[in-house]
C-alpha cells in the first residue's frame, strides 16, 4: 500500500481524534444529564485511572515503531509481530495490577463493580490502540478516522439506549467494555490485513528479548508524558475529595483534552518523518516544526483568554447549572494547553534523536511539580490546586525540552519559544488578578496578547506562508 505524506496522515489521525472528541463530548453532555454529579465522578474516576494505567501497558510500542518504520531501519512484519506481543504481555500485567489496586482500595461495595469493568477495558483499548500506533507508524492511516467514527458513535448510541431502558453506572461501564473489546478484535484484522503482519508463532526469543530491553525508557517517556491531564482526578480521589468534585473535574478535564488533540495528532504523525529527516542536513522541515511550536503556545494563549470569557456560562447552559464550577476550571486548565501541547512537540524531535533520558527527565519533572502542588494543595482547594499544578507542571517540562531541543531547533527558534512563553506568562497573569470583569479584560487582553505575539515576530506571516 502507498504511504501517505505528513499532512494526509495529519488530516487521518487529527480528524479521528475529532470525530472521537466530538463523540465522546456528545456523550458526556447525556451523562450529565441522566447520571449523578456522583456518579459521572465514579465514571470520570475509573476512566482516569486505567488511562493513567495505559502507557504502562502499551510499553512505548509507537515511539519503537514510528522512530524504526519511520528511519526504514527493519522489517516492518516482523516488528510489528514482536511488538503486538510485547504488547499483549504487557496490557495483561497491567491490567491485573490495576484491577488488584481497585480491590484493595475500593470500600464502597456499589463503586467495585464498575470500576472492574472500566479497569478491564484497559485489555482491549491497548490493543486497538496498537493497531492504530501501527498504522500511524506505517503511515497508511487511511481507515483510522472511519474506525474511530464508528465505534465512539457505537458506543454513545448504545450508552443512550441503555439509560433510556433504565440502566444505570453498570450498564454505562458494560457498554465502555463491549464496544472497546469488538474495536480490538477488527482493528488487529486490519493491521494484519494493510501491514502484512508476520505471524505470532514464528516469535524469535532473542529478538523479542532485545525490543522487550529497548522498550523500557519510551515507556516512561510515553507514560510521563500523557499522565497530567488524568493525573489530578486520581490524586484527589485518593485524597478522599467528594466523588461529586470529581464529577466537575471530569467534565472540566474532558474539555481540555480535546484543546491538546491537534499537537498530539502532529506529534505522532511527524516522528516517522523526524526520524527521517534529522539522519539528513535539511533544516527546513525543523523550521516548518519551530512555527508549529510557537503557533501551538500563541493559540494556547488565545484559547484560553476565549475560555475565560464564556466558558463557565457556556458549560452551565449547555449541562446545567450543576457544572458552572466546570467551565471555571476548564478556562483554569487552559493556560497550561500552550506548554503542555509544546512540550509534546519538542518531546518528538528528542525521541526522533533517541534522547530518551532527556525526554523522561523533562516529562519527570513536569509531572512531580503537579503532584507536589496537588498534595499541598488538593485538601483545602482542590480544583484549583489541579489547574494550578498543571499549568506549573507544564511550564517547567516546555523550558526543559526547549533547551534540550536547542541544537536541531537553532538558536532563532529557541529564543521564540522562550518569548512567546514569556508573553502567555505575563497575559495569564494579567488575566487572573484583573479587578475587571472578563468582559472587559478579556477583549484588552487578547488585542495586547495577539499585538504583542505579532510585532514581537513571535508569529510572522512568513511563518504562517512557510507553513502553509
């Protein structure tokens, strides 16, 4: 099968990310409405925790993979026959840790029984995420937003029908579970279909052995990560915070997430291509790279100015008065989507140059800065400790890879990415401890942000000519 180019593959894997927010948007503003602050905080809570679960059992196999298949170091059947086992041994190790945890900690005997079943899903979105890692990988992504569509419609039509009949939590996590076991079973038949996938019986030990060692650190660079954004619901739930704060927080972060899809589709999408590019000399597509980095912290900034404005009232009309807090701390979340979406960006050009302890040691720091400040915090101010961590976490992970990134970035590109975090610093700043209403601060704002991203050549029209 042909492989796509950069933007093709960033239009399949950024419009699946869409299609499945979208999705799982419309389904959350149902559950909103039909469950209990309660128990859509149970429901945020388990998802949360098996997604936190996640990168452990997915074992780095797409940073493996993309920066192999990408490089056309292998052969593309075997690798990905070895991969797809390491990737089973590890989704079951994990998945039995997990449910262990649950077990051990649960007290109320009604949480148990879903919080098994969102924890058993862990299996098979591991494995259906593989398959689309794969294929991303491979770059031949054309089935992946049709996948996507499909099941994440599947399952909110089948979640809506159960309410309407009267079910419950249960039925809401069977239905989680059923549609992600089915997901996994075509997704893999695909793969093996597009990408000639070797069998699994002809496994050679040693060399499964040797990607099983090389694993380990993109395991803990994909884990560290893609751990903010779930890591504060778990924290709080451990700190014993009401399961109806949960419940705002999960709305909350939900929203946020689906700010972050575009550099998360661009970061997987270009490391197969980075890979390729940094074992040449032609900086032109690191430049084309750096005026992604600078765009993604100047939007952040405009985003989140956006979010103060209409957020809380836009949430409280659109689920009910019960979720104002949501939309406050939703436009709380958002000054940290420009650090952390580039400090997403700059992870790939550190594990396109195979710098795995520099990535971990960023990603490290970024989430023990939002532990630290969630455990101080978290008891007497829980929702705000979150936001506050994550944009902390967040902050101090961008000016770590930024630095780290220095050399294939150029020192013009470094300097940018220092100012443009400088201005959104300085415009949150002015954002929070405004004596005006957002009414009137947010206009100021954004035209003195955007004047200043602009005149200081942060963003140029060249930039935006470049990358066009």
């Amino acid at each position: 099968m042909e492989r796509l180019g950069i933007r093709q593959n960033f239009v399949a894997v950024f419009s699946s990310h869409l299609l499945g927010r979208i999705a799982r948007f419309g389904y959350l503003v149902i559950l909103a409405r039909w469950l209990s602050p309660a128990s859509l905080g149970i429901y945020g809570y388990g998802v949360a925790l098996y997604l936190a679960y996640l990168p452990f059992a997915q074992y780095g196999q797409f940073l493996l993979l993309a920066s192999r298949m990408g490089a056309r170091r292998v052969a593309r059947e075997h690798l990905l026959a070895h991969s797809l086992a390491l990737r089973l041994l590890s989704t079951l190790l994990i998945g039995g840790l997990g449910a262990g945890y649950v077990v051990s900690t649960e007290v109320i005997d009604g949480d148990l029984i879903p919080l098994l079943m969102l924890v058993a899903t862990l299996v098979p979105r591991s494995l259906a995420h593989w398959a689309r890692e794969a294929a991303v990988a491979g770059e031949h992504t054309r089935w992946v937003p049709r996948v996507e569509a499909g099941f994440r419609g599947s399952e909110m039509l089948l979640g809506t029908t159960c309410l309407l009949l009267g079910g419950d939590l249960n039925a809401i996590c069977a239905v989680h579970l059923a549609t992600w076991s089915i997901e996994s079973i075509a997704v893999l038949c695909l793969v093996r279909d597009h990408l000639a996938l070797a069998s699994l019986r002809r496994l050679r030990r040693r060399y499964l052995i040797h990607l099983a060692r090389r694993s380990l650190w993109p395991t803990l660079a994909g884990w560290l990560s893609y751990l903010p954004p779930q890591i504060g619901i778990v924290i709080l739930r451990a700190l014993g915070v009401s399961a109806a704060t949960l419940g705002q927080l999960t709305v909350a972060t939900q929203f946020y997430t689906m700010l972050v899809i575009v550099p998360m589709a661009l970061g997987q999408v270009s490391l197969p291509a980075l890979s390729r590019t940094l074992r040449r000399t032609d900086p032109r597509p690191l430049w084309k790279f750096g005026v992604l980095l600078r765009l993604c912290v100047v939007g952040g900034g405009l985003l989140a100015l956006a979010a103060s404005g209409v957020a809380p009232l836009a949430l409280s009309v659109l689920l009910g008065p019960a979720y104002t807090t949501a939309g406050e701390v939703f436009a709380w979340l958002c000054w940290s989507s420009g650090p952390y979406a580039g400090t997403l960006l700059l992870a790939q050009i550190l594990h396109a140059r195979q710098e795995w302890r520099r990535s971990c040691a960023a990603s490290a720091t970024m989430v023990a800065v939002q532990v630290l400040v969630v455990v101080a915090v978290g008891p007497e101010a829980p929702l705000p400790a979150v936001a506050f961590g994550a944009g902390a976490g967040a902050s101090t992970a961008f000016l770590l890879n930024t630095v780290a990134a220095r050399q294939p970035l150029g020192t013009w590109t470094e300097r940018r990415l220092f100012a443009a975090f400088l201005l959104l610093v300085v415009t949150a700043a002015g954002a929070v401890f405004s004596p005006l209403s957002p009414a009137v601060t947010v206009p100021i704002l954004v035209a003195v942000f955007g004047g200043l991203a602009v005149g200081s050549r942060i963003v140029s029209r060249r930039d935006l000519a470049y990358l066009a």
